[in-house]
C-alpha cells in the first residue's frame, strides 16, 4: 500500500478547511490515503514564529479574504467567512485526538464536521458543547467525551501532536507531507499532484 498523504490542520483556518476537500479529493485520484494531524496555528504562527494571526496585518489581511473566496470557488468548496471573533480550536483538535483514539473511523468526519460548522454554517466551535453536539451527531458518545475534553491525558496528547508538528517543520495550515516532501497551503496542491505523478519537479 502507498505511503499516505499527511495533512496537518487547525479547524480555525479557512485555507485548512478548503484543504481539507482539495487533497482528499486529490488523494482518491491517485488512489493514496489522507492521515489527518492537528496543530495549532496559535502556537506555530503566533508563539514561535511571533506573528499575529495574518487576516488582522494591513494590506495582506484584505488581500486574504480574497483569496480565501477565489480559492473556494476553485476548488469548488462552499465556504462563507463566518466573522466571528474570539474564536479558538482547542476543544476542536481534542476532540479529534479523542475520537481518533476511541473510534478511529469517526476522527476525519467530526473534524470535517467542524470545518463545516465553522466556515460553511458560520457557527462557533469554541465551546466544548458545540464540539460535543457534533460528535454526537456522528454517533460518539458526547457524555465520555464531555468529561475526557477537560481531563490532563487529552490536553498532553495535544500538546504532544502540537509538539510533532513543529519538529516536522510546521508552520501554517494547510502543510501536507508526500513522500518525506512538504508543501504548504493550497496554492501548492498543484506541485504535490506534479510529484504523486511524476515523483520529479521538473517540468
């Protein structure tokens, strides 16, 4: 079987949750599979590489907002900035570690469910409770994650995966690995699909 795809996300970025569809769709076609990792852009973008979340700088932020609709429409992602502020995945990428630990086959559909509630419903994933009622939707067992989302184990096992990314390099979503190689964001999905049919960057 074929090494999987690697696709690093924070549910908060709108360039993840086009990501998200982009490279499985991209995956199928060249018949790999997708391994989903959390990460947290407020700990790689903002603590580590000391920059302030990058739709608040001048001139760039307009320009990204943009992009973000242009990007959508070419990937033929329906998607809506949502303008809610304040907004934080810890309870998101949790959940995720949770499910992906209890009932694997449910982690990439609740985190797809939170990108859905988030950049196409426009409704908050910041509390627990938003976080909870998706994942009961998908059949999991809200009352058992209710009571892990607060406990130590999970937030180490964040921390962990948080941990993991940034020894792999990570800064931004969406990074996807291929082949011990790394791209990030979108407007790299082009480049990684040259490299899963040619395993070459020349022309």
């Amino acid at each position: 079987m074929s090494v999987p795809i690697v696709f690093y996300f924070d549910p908060l970025s709108p360039f993840a949750y086009i990501g998200s569809i982009a490279i499985e769709r991209v995956a199928a076609h060249h018949r790999r599979e997708v391994e989903w990792r959390p990460m947290l852009l407020g700990i790689t973008v903002m603590k580590i590489m000391g920059m302030k979340p990058l739709l608040e700088y001048p001139l760039k932020g307009p320009y990204l907002k943009r992009d973000m609709v242009r990007l959508a429409e070419y990937f033929d992602v329906p998607f809506r900035h949502h303008g809610l502020k304040g907004v934080n995945s810890l309870a998101a990428c949790r959940a995720f570690l949770w499910a992906r630990e209890h009932a694997p086959e449910k982690a990439k559909p609740l985190a797809q469910a939170l990108f859905a509630r988030l950049w196409v419903r426009g409704q908050d994933i910041t509390p627990p409770e938003a976080v909870i009622e998706e994942a009961a939707a998908l059949g999991l067992d809200g009352a058992a994650l209710e009571q892990a989302l607060g406990g130590p184990d999970l937030k180490a096992a964040l921390q962990s995966a948080v941990e993991q990314a940034v020894a792999e390099g990570v800064f931004g979503a969406p990074t996807f690995f291929v082949d011990g190689e790394m791209f990030w964001g979108n407007d790299h999905i082009w480049m990684l699909e040259h490299w899963l049919q040619h395993h070459s960057f020349r022309r």
